[in-house]
C-alpha cells in the first residue's frame, strides 16, 4: 500500500485529526451497509423503515428491522480500521471520532473522543415521556412498552429528525479546527452530517478519502485512498508510527 509522502509529512506535524466515519468502516466487521453493491436499502426502502411516521404506522416492523440488526451488531467485532483509528491516539496530540453509525464499534475499539451523530443503537428511549432505556432493555414483547405505557423507540436519527445537539455542535467545532480531516467508509450524501467534510475545507483541513470507490467527496478531497479501510488505515498508522519512532 502507497502512501503518499505529502500525507506522512502532513501527519507528521498534526496536531489535531479527525475521523469521519460512515458504515463501510463497519463492513469489515460484518455489518451492511445502506447503499451500494451490498447495501441493506437495495432490498429495504429507507422511508419506509428509518423515519417516525412508519414507525407510528408499523412499529412491529421497525421493531423486527432494529431487532435483526442489534443481533449483528451484538455478535460483532471492531475490525483493524476501527482499532488502527483507537491507536492513532498514540501519535497524534488531539484525535477525534466523527460518526454516523450507531453501533458501537469505535468505543469498543477504545477510541476516546467520539461524537456519535446517529445515535446509537444500544439505547432506546419511550415516545411519551423519554425514559431512556439500555441495552438490557427485554425486547422480547414485538414492540416494547415504557412503565408509562407509551411506546419505546430506539435512540437513534431517522429522517427529518434533528441531530443530537450536543454531539453535533462537538463535532462541528472539531472538524473546524483539525488539521486532517479523513472521511471514511462513507457515500457522504446525508446531510447534515456531510456538510461537516465541507466546513472543515473551508476552515483550512486536509481532505483525505478512505473508501472502496469513488464518492462525492472524492472531489473535494486532497487524495483519496481506493480500498477496504480495515486495510488502509492500518497501512497508514504503521507508516507514520515508523516515522514518529526514529
Ligand atoms: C467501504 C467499505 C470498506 C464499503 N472500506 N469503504 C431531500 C429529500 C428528503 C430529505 C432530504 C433531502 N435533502 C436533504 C434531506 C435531509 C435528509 C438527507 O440528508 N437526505 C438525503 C439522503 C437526500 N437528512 C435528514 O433527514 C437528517 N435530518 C435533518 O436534516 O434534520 C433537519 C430537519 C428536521 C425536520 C424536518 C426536516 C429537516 C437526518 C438524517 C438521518 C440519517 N439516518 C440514517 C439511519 C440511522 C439509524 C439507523 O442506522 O438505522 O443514518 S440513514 C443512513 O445513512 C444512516 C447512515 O448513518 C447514513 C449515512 O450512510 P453512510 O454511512 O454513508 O453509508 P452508505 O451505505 O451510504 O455508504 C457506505 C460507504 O462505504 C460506500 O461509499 C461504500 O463504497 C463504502 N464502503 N465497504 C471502505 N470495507
Ligand atoms: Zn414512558
């Protein structure tokens, strides 16, 4: 794997680095995408499952939907791309995880600073009077109840819901004040998450794409590396992490 000297230079003498992470990271680990070749939504349609008025028409199905994935997800490891992304906290002053899955994976991996933009699926909350509910929740019943009797929903942003504000304003305020700004595994087509690839352009950070093919942002960005992240970014740690030794 080549990596380019202008990025080990850039590497070199960052201080601050940001991740921006979409479900390719994860598909190594074993959990599908949305789009793509092997995409959950060639067979699924997203409006029908990820957004509030289908979960009000049909929660049974939605419910079903979160069910099979929280199994993958359960049964899943962090790959090397999730760990090579943990360790870059060992050479980099400032590292910070951006993402819009909501599986976990980067915690597990022990990555510290992570903004989490979609939720994530380990926690659950009731639609009457927000009592959140962990992973321990019993889901056996097909649509679980709140004490108060309202519904619970999983804790996560379906479409024409707000971002989670806290996490949201962190990552805007890390993306703007990065040197390198890698986006990973990710179509960058939802917004308005992909619109922190372009704040961080404008505020002076170095683009660098990691994904299987070519992307939107692959215009945008300063080089971009074609293949699985679980190959890449282990390739790229052990390259600066040699140089950084000597
Ligand atoms: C590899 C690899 C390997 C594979 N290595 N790479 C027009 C119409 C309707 C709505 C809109 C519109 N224009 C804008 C909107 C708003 C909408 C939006 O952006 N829609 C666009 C799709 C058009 N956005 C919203 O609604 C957001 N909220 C919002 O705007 O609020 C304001 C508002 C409030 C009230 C009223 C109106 C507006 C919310 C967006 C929420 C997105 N939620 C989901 C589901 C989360 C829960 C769940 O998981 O169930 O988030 S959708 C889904 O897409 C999920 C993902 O996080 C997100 C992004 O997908 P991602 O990660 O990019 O995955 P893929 O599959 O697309 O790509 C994988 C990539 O990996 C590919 O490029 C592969 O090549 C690559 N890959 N293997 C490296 N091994
Ligand atoms: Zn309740």
């Amino acid at each position: 794997m080549e990596i380019s000297e202008n990025l080990i230079a850039r590497l070199q003498s960052a201080d601050s680095v940001v991740f921006f992470t979409g479900a390719g990271i994860s598909a190594e680990s074993g959990i599908p995408t949305f789009r793509g070749k092997d995409g959950i939504w060639n067979k699924l349609k997203p409006e029908e499952l990820a957004n509030f008025n289908a979960f009000m028409r049909n929660p049974e199905m939605v419910w079903e939907w979160y069910k099979y994935r929280r199994g993958i997800v359960h049964q899943s490891k962090p790959n090397d791309g999730h760990i090579a992304i943990a360790r870059f906290e060992e050479i980099i002053k400032k590292v910070s995880v951006v993402t819009q899955n909501i599986d976990n994976l980067h915690r597990r991996a022990g990555s510290r600073n992570i903004y989490e933009l979609h939720g994530n699926i380990e926690r659950n909350y009731c639609i009457k009077c927000r009592t959140f509910y962990n992973d321990d929740l019993d889901i056996k019943d097909k649509v679980p109840r709140c004490v108060c009797g309202g519904l619970i929903r999983p804790d996560v942003v379906w479409f024409g819901e707000y971002l989670p504000e806290d996490q949201y304003s962190g990552a805007e305020r890390v993306s703007s004040a990065c040197d390198i700004f890698f986006v990973v595994g990710t179509t960058g087509i939802v917004f308005p998450a992909a619109s922190l690839i372009y704040s961080a352009k404008r505020a002076g950070a170095y683009i660098v794409e990691v994904n299987v093919e070519e992307t939107e942002v692959s215009s945008v960005a300063g080089e971009s590396y074609f293949g699985e992240a679980g190959k890449i970014l282990p390739a790229i740690f052990n390259k600066i992490s040699e140089k950084k030794g000597t």
